[in-house]
C-alpha cells in the first residue's frame, strides 16, 4: 500500500520573507505578557505562609506563644508547691500543739534597786537599775534556750533611761527561775519639769517606769530544737521610791512573741 505524503510548506525563496501567524488567543482569558507569570493558590492555601516581610514578625509571635504557657506552667508548679508546704506547717502544728499543749511562759518584775537619781541638779543623770525578773515555764514537755543577743530597756514616759541584756542560759520544764540585770545609762538630761514631776510622784510614793524586754529563745520539743523565736515583754511597774532601797508598788507585764 502507498503511502500519501503530503507536501510541506516550501521554503521561501530569496526575497520572500516568512509572515508569522497570528497568535490565537481565547476571547475569556487574555493571553499574559512576555515574562510575566500568573500562578493560581486555591483559597484554603491563602495566608498560611507569611510574605516575606512579615516573615520575621510571624516568627517572634510564634516564639512567645511557648514562653508564656512554661511560664504559666512553672507558676502553677510553685504555687502548688508553697500551698503543700503551708498545708504541711499547719498539719504539724496541730500535731505539736495536740501532743505537747503548749502554755505561754509568764514573766513579772520581783524587785528594782535604783541609784543615781539626782532630782535638785539639772546636771546630766547616769541612772542604774537592778532588775530581778521572774520567768515561769509552765509546760511539761518544753525547754526554753534564752540565747544571746537580748536587750531589757527601762523608760520613763518616752525617755529611754539605761539600758542591760538577760544572760544566755537554759529553762527547763515546769521552771521558775528568777535573773538579774544590771542597766545602765550615762548622760540622761531631764528637763525642769520633768524633774518637778519624778519628786512629786516620789513624795507620793508612786513613780511609774516601762520595761522592755526582747530575748531571742530556742523552744526545745524533746531532742529538737527550733529557729530562734523572738520573745517580747512589757512591764509596766511602779516604785515607791528612785533609790536603792525601792520597792515594787505594781507590775503588770505583757507577753508576745515573733516567730519569724
């Protein structure tokens, strides 16, 4: 069987020039510019990567995202943490206080010998005070460490007069123990109506003074001894007289601690 062959267009002659054919085009999408590109996203495509200058803010924001849930994380870690450690305190104190009923120790003023005292001079006063406190440990099961670094001042209204320390040592259970301090003040300036009123009231038998005791103590619960508590007191006492001889008309003392 022959095959037909058809003829090609001939090539042009000298002279001739070829004539290109007119690019067709669709009458709905107009055919792009040399060099230009069109590419088509579909729509569940669109955004989901940043252009290139937003590219950096995208990634901060999405770095900080992470931060704040650790952070979240690690608050909600520490308040769990202090929140078992209180419930823990308190679950031992009620043990400790179940257990061993604590009681308050009491503390009264016994006896003040006062020198120095010159109520016709206006010279400067150097006061000395010989206290002797009663301490009573009322409990069965608890020891008291005095430690040192304490301070007992005497006032007289808001005039602080001299000023001593306790001596370190230990209380033991159901204990009464009575310790002396020597205070001292130098160069104490009381004006004239000051010294007017000290006389009046020792005429009358009745000079009102202020003791402020602090002591740092251990309590001792069996074999364990806890961090040093802070053991407040305030007297208020009266003397019938400002010399050595003087005795204690009244006391009324105060107690108070600070456990931290």
């Amino acid at each position: 069987m022959t095959e037909r062959v058809h003829p090609g267009d001939s090539p042009p002659t000298s002279g001739e020039h070829s004539v290109p054919k007119p690019a067709t085009s669709s009458p709905e999408k107009p055919a792009p510019q040399p060099g230009t590109y069109v590419i088509q996203i579909p729509k569940d495509q669109v955004y989901r990567v940043p252009p290139p200058e937003n590219a950096r803010r995208y990634a901060h924001l999405s770095k900080r995202k992470p931060r704040r849930s650790t952070c979240r994380s690690c608050c909600c870690c520490l308040l769990t943490t202090i929140l078992a450690l209180l419930l823990a305190a308190a679950i031992a104190a009620a043990v400790i206080y179940f257990v061993f009923k604590p009681e308050s120790p009491n503390y009264s003023v016994e006896s003040v010998a006062i020198k120095g005292f010159n109520l016709t001079s206006p010279s400067p006063l150097s006061p000395e005070f010989d206290v002797t406190v009663r301490a009573h440990n009322p409990n069965d099961k608890i020891g008291i460490y005095y430690e040192k670094g304490s301070s007992v001042k005497v006032y007289y209204d808001d005039i602080n007069l001299c000023n001593g320390a306790l001596p370190a040592f230990f209380q033991p259970t159901n204990n009464v123990t009575l310790f002396k301090t020597a205070l001292k003040g130098s160069g104490i300036e009381l004006n004239n109506a000051v010294l007017r009123t000290l006389s009046d009231q020792q005429n009358k038998g009745e000079v009102p003074f202020s003791l402020k005791l602090r002591a740092p103590v251990k309590i001792k619960v069996g074999s364990i001894k806890t961090w040093k508590i802070a053991v407040k007191v305030t007297c208020k006492i009266t003397v019938d007289k400002l010399t050595a001889a003087s005795k204690v008309v009244s006391n009324d003392c105060d107690y108070g601690v600070d456990l931290w």
